[in-house]
C-alpha cells in the first residue's frame, strides 16, 4: 500500500508525465489509482490527491466523493489541462496531504 510522501521529497517537485491514453485501463495505471485512492481515502481531512504525492510521477489526480455535490464515486482525471480561467478570483483556504498542517 502506497502511503502519502511528505515535502521536501523530489518527486513532488519533478515535472510529471503524462499518461499514454492506450495505458490509462492498464492493471499497471488502474492499479495506481486505487493506491491513491486507498491514500486519500485514509486521511479524513483529504479531498483529493495527486499521483505524485504517492511517488508516481505522473499526471492523475483524484478527487473524493465526499468533495463532490451528490458525488456517487470518486473522480479520477488523466492527463489534466487547463484550458480556460475565469475572470472571478476568490480566495479560499486550502491544504496539501504532502505538507501536512500548512495552509
């Protein structure tokens, strides 16, 4: 079991990798996002988590269900982008499992 790896740790600085679409259903790609599920999923402040934080430098991030209105399952996104920014900044707390109690 992957356990969540805590700054300053290389991995959480590198540059990630992205995920070969033909890999994403691999037993090897489906088998890191439930180590990061089974992670986030044992911290009970944790909303989501990133594949890095668990030492797999590669771009998935999954977001808990209990972080999503009438969220039926956790969402797993591969490969993310950004592709448009609103015009409305609010400023929010926010947290990070890998340096734990700074926000």
């Amino acid at each position: 079991m992957a356990g969540i790896i805590q700054s300053p740790h290389d991995t959480l600085r590198a540059h990630a990798k992205d995920v070969p679409v033909s890999d994403i259903t691999s037993k090897k790609i489906q088998g890191i996002i439930e180590q990061m599920k089974t992670a986030l999923h044992g911290e009970d402040d944790g909303v989501a988590i990133a594949a890095p934080q668990i030492d797999e430098s590669l771009r998935i991030f999954v977001v808990s269900k209990k972080a999503i209105p009438k969220g039926e399952d956790d969402m797993v996104f591969t490969n993310p982008s950004i592709v448009r920014l609103g015009k409305k900044k609010v400023d929010v707390s926010e947290g990070c499992l890998s340096v734990r109690w700074k926000y």
